[in-house]
DNA sequence: GACACATTTTGGA
DNA sequence: TCCAAAATGTGTC
C-alpha cells in the first residue's frame, strides 16, 4: 500500500493506493506530500476526462453500495445525474444513495461531485462544497476547451 | 439495537 | 402551491 497527496486549489488530495487499485481518496487541508498515480494529476489539471487504468475498491465486492458506486461511476466527464436517476440504476432509494456518498471512500474515483439534486442545485458535499464546486467548473470548462 | 444521513416523492391543507 | 412526512440501507455509537 502506498500513499501520496497533490494539491487541488486550497486543498490536498491524499491519496491510498496499490498498482492499480485506490483504496481510499481523502480531502484534506494540509497532507505530507507523496507520489500519486499521474492519472490524479492529469485529472486535476484538467487534462484526462477518467481515471482508467486505475479502479476503485469500492467498485468491486456487490451490495447495495457497490452498485450504486458502479453507477455513479457511469456518469460521463462533465455530466451530472440526479441523486433519484443514480437511485433508480442501482434499483434503490435516492436516501441511500445520499448515504453512500457521503461514506464514499473514493471521491474522484467515484465522481461523487457529478450527483447534484434533481432539481438543479449541487446538493451537498464533504467536507466543503467548494470542492463539488471546483471539479464541475473544472470539467465543464475542461469539456468546452476540448471541444473548440 | 437505535440513530443519523450529501434526497425525493407524494398527499393533504 | 407549499409544507410535512414516509421510504430505506449502511455505518457508527
């Protein structure tokens, strides 16, 4: 297991993973600096649209949760998806699906930031908003350079 | 074992 | 049209 932080605007994004699997995604204000997959770089510099090669631990296993992390992590690159539409995919309740984000070990992984409130407004996010904020603009004007 | 959650939907006033 | 309550799964205390 190795771990690694970079920095994304005011915040660290400390990183625990091993070869291709990342175990847990933290936000956090000051973090020891460390190696991270380059995809973490890429991404946050808006230059990559996933994380492929690398996979989540939250992906694998079944369970309620895993299913709805799989299908958070359909979302394309700078879509988002209510919390209901993400509920009816992995055929539960919106509540749960709430829940799992706020426990998800692998935000960025599993692009958590791409579920906003069905009628339009961002939701919530841990442990500042401002971090949901930040990646949508980043992938939306990310989206839009990649176009023109 | 009870309770807290990053929601949504429906029914009644 | 607006407000209140119910549905529901998992992790923590």
């Amino acid at each position: 297991m190795r771990q690694g932080a970079c920095s994304f605007g005011l915040w660290k994004v400390a990183v625990d993973y091993d070869d291709m699997v990342v175990h847990r995604v933290r936000f956090m204000r000051t973090a020891p600096d460390g190696p991270v997959p380059i995809e973490f770089t890429r991404f946050l510099a808006g230059k990559g649209t996933g994380f492929a090669p690398l996979t989540s631990a939250a992906l694998g296993g079944d369970g309620t949760y895993a299913e709805i992390y799989r299908a958070v992590s359909r979302i394309p690159y700078g879509e988002t998806q209510s919390y209901g539409e993400i509920a009816k995919a992995a055929e539960t309740h919106p509540r749960v699906v709430g829940n799992a984000m706020a426990r998800n070990p692998t935000p960025l992984i599993v692009p958590c930031h791409r579920v906003i409130s069905s009628d339009g407004s961002l939701g919530g996010f841990s442990p500042d908003l401002e971090i949901k904020k930040s990646l949508l603009q980043l992938e939306k004007s990310s989206l839009r350079r990649h176009i023109s």
